[in-house]
C-alpha cells in the first residue's frame, strides 16, 4: 500500500506534467540559401547553396495583435564561389552579416503564445555585404557595403520549440548587383 509521502510526490508530478510552459523566445535558426540574379552572378554564376545562421528573438504580441508576432534576428549567410560540380571557395565568396526585423502573422485563429501550424513574414533589416574574388588580371578583389534587405516568407510552427520556413531575401549588394536568395531554415527555440 502506498504511502502518503508516494501519493503527494505522485500528485505533484501529475500537476506539474499537466502544465503547459510559455514558449521561449529565444532561438537559433540554421537555413540553406540559393542565390539567384545578381547573387548568383556576384559567385561566379554559382549553384552552390549558401549557408546561415542566426540568434532570433521571438515576442508576442497577441495580447494587442491577434495572431501577431514580432521577431528580431542577428545572423550571418555565406555564399561560395562555384557550382555543385566545382570545389566552392576555390575563387572566393560572399557574406552577409544582418540585424533585421520581421512581422510574422499565424493564419489559424487563436494564435497567442501556443501558437502553431502555418504563419507568413515579412521584414527588412540592414545587411553588410562582404565579398571576395580572385581576377585574373586583378588578382584578389575585396568589396564592402551596408544597405538595406527584406524578406518575405512562410512558416510552419511545428511544436513550441521548432519551425521550418521559406523566404525571400531581396536586396542590393551594391547599386548595381541585386541581393536574391530563396532560403529554406529550421528554427529552434530554447
């Protein structure tokens, strides 16, 4: 027969279980890009995927906005010289460091801070372009700017702690190169 020390460590476990923890707000997300237009271009006309990475910052904003949130993110993107058949950076590359800002808006009614299932985003930020090639007149060329990127995109929320997304990045490298990748990323929220 059970004690009753064994019957409250029991009931406390069921309550504990029963209770449904707010999401976290802060996650990591890992995603793979294409680049298309200039981007491409700007690799050597390259095919290889890009790879980034970002801390995101994920608020609420339900009590106000039904279905609303608001997501800070700071990350870097790398794209590779080359295609999928060449070695990538053998010739150079170019990155991406950003601080953006999105609106994401959940399509089924009810979203609050349990929100889950399909969702769409949009934003912009600033995205400091960094590259590097080697010409062969020039030998190693260098290129640097800051302007101004956005994005737009759609979401699934999985679970409390994970998303998967689609999105858009539309920029300029410099006046005259076109920023366009489609990104495809995981989104983990600790």
């Amino acid at each position: 027969m059970p004690n009753l020390r064994t019957l409250l460590i029991l009931a406390g476990g069921c309550f504990l279980a029963a209770q449904q923890p707010e999401p976290s707000t802060l996650g990591f997300q890992v995603r793979a890009s294409f680049p298309q237009s200039g981007l491409s271009d700007a690799v050597g006309g390259g095919t290889a995927p890009g790879i980034g990475a970002s801390l995101v910052a994920d608020l609420d904003l339900a009590e106000h906005f039904e279905g609303w949130h608001a997501r800070v993110d700071l990350g870097l993107d790398v794209w590779f010289w080359g295609n999928l058949t060449q070695l990538p950076g053998k010739s150079g590359r170019v990155s991406a460091g950003h601080l953006a800002g999105e609106a994401v808006y959940f399509l089924r009614p009810g979203g609050g801070p349990a929100a889950m299932g399909p969702y769409v985003t949009a934003g912009g930020g600033l995205y400091a372009w960094s590259g590097t090639r080697v010409d062969p007149t020039l030998g190693k060329v260098d290129m640097k700017a800051v302007h101004a990127a956005g994005t737009f995109g759609f979401g699934w929320r999985l679970s409390r702690s994970l998303d998967a997304e689609v999105k858009v990045l539309m920029g300029k490298i410099d006046p005259q190169t076109t920023a366009l990748a489609v990104m495809g990323g995981a989104t983990w929220r600790f």
